[in-house]
C-alpha cells in the first residue's frame, strides 16, 4: 500500500468526526434560532385564547415557552386520522401544553417525532398477559404516548383539557409526562432528576404519596390526584404532572413533599403563578 493511501486512511475517521460536529453546530445554532425568535403575535394571540393555563405564567417564563414552542413546531410532525385536518391553532395548543413541561427544565423531548390527533376519543388495541393467556382488547382512549417518540391525542378531550385549567384533568400534560418520564430510556415514574436533586428523596416522597393514593382509591376517598394514578409508577407521575400545573394549591397542601420534588425537578413553581 502506497504512503498516499494509508495517509487517507488513517485520516478518514478524523475528517468524518470533524463533519460530524460540524453538523452537530449547525444543528444546535438552527435550534438555538428557533428558540430566539419565538412566535408571531398571532401565534401568541391563538395561544392565549385556546390555553388559559398560559395566560397566568409569569413575564418572565413566557418567551421561553415561546422558544420552546416553536421548537416542537419545526421537531414535530402532526397528522390528522379519520378525517381531521389538523388546524395551525390544534397545533399551537398541544404544543404550548406540551412544552409546560420541559419550560424551565434542561431536558427536551429529543426523541419526539409524531403527535397523531384523532377528532375524538379512539380505538386502540392493548396486550396484556396473565401467566401464559395472551388477551388482545379493543379499549377506548383520550390520548396514548409510544417510546419511539410519538404520541396519540383525541382533539375533543385536548380542547376540553385546555378550556378548564383548574380540574385537574389534561390529557396534553397527562400523555407529555409519559413522554418527559421516558427521557431516562424508561416510562417507569423515574424521569431524569434536576441536577443536585437527590435520588433517595425523590423515591421516598414518590412512593409514599404514591400508597396513599392507592389506599384512597381502595377506600372511594377523592384525591387532588386523580385515582387513575394509583394503577401504576407511571400513570401516578403523569397525574401528578396534570395536579401540578392545574391544581397547584391543592397539591401542595395535600401532598406538600411531592409538590416540592415536582416543583426541584421543573423549577417551577405554579403556584406563585396565581
Ligand atoms: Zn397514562
């Protein structure tokens, strides 16, 4: 083999990683214009009137929802199913709900690829196994979220969720904590903590909040947290994410240790939102 040759060689993973971070830069600089440029005012304007939960966040956090949604509008692709047409104003709703989320947090939904809207609630197939019995149902759902970075939403229940900030009840913030919680690599209750929040904390607070939840929903007690979350680690956390932003007084009377951990993890307070 010729000098030349080796020479080209040796240098081709350097040349293929030099071109790699290059387009890694490009990517995060295209990113970081998005989130400078936000929205337009009548983006704002749709905003405002479809979400009144946005309409109480301080001066301070709204341009960098701003950011955030445009964001999620270039990341994500939506797709109609049975028949909707999804309007510019569905799209500025999920997204505004959805980027409550990640608002103030490092994290962002990197993986996110698809938001399907279905007009109403929807037919979905579920497995479960007991023992060595398969069952394949048909169910009805509002809304469900996959870990390959899509998520499914009936648009009659995300406007409902919107149109009332206060009940508790959203299935946007519901089906995006299932999408925040599986940034670990798992939909378990275990979202990637903030930096410094300490891990055995969180556990203990999570799980205790957690049976409560449970012994209420054994005992028809009511809850600010809706008894849905006592069937799983999961569906407790994205319940907890719906309380969070909808019921914040509620919650931290009630459960005054797992609003604080919610509030360390976000850094957000919604409560001072008021
Ligand atoms: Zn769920």
């Amino acid at each position: 083999m010729s000098t030349l040759i080796v020479l080209i060689l040796l240098s081709l993973p350097v040349l293929v990683g030099l071109s790699l971070w290059r387009s890694g830069q490009r990517q995060a600089r295209h990113r970081q214009d998005l989130i400078e440029a936000g929205l337009r005012p009548d983006q704002r304007q749709a905003i405002l009137a479809a979400v009144p939960l946005i309409a109480r966040l301080p001066e301070d956090l709204r341009p960098m929802l701003e950011g955030r949604v445009a964001l999620f509008l270039e990341q994500v692709a939506f797709v109609g199913c049975d028949g909707l047409e999804v309007s510019e104003e569905m799209r500025l709703s999920i997204a505004a709900q959805a980027c409550l989320i990640p608002l103030a947090s490092d994290l962002w939904y990197e993986e996110l690829t698809t938001v399907l809207v279905y007009p109403g609630a929807f037919r979905s197939r579920m497995v479960s196994r007991d023992g060595y019995v398969v069952r394949e149902e048909e169910v009805v759902r509002l809304g469900e979220s996959w870990s390959r970075g899509q998520v499914v939403l009936s648009w009659a229940d995300v406007a409902a969720g919107a149109a009332d900030p206060e009940d508790g009840r959203n299935v946007v913030l519901h089906e995006f904590a299932h999408q925040f919680d599986d940034l670990s690599g798992d939909t378990n209750g275990v979202p990637v903590l903030a930096e410094g929040q300490s891990f055995e904390e969180w556990e203990r607070v999570f799980l205790r909040a957690y049976m409560r939840l449970r012994r209420r929903a054994e005992t028809g007690r009511a809850s600010v947290l809706d008894t849905y979350g006592a069937q799983s680690h999961e569906e407790f956390f994205a319940v907890a994410i719906e309380a969070f932003f909808e019921r914040p007084g509620d919650l931290r009377e009630d459960e005054p240790e797992l609003y604080a951990q919610l509030s360390e993890l976000l850094k957000l307070d919604p409560v001072s939102w008021r």
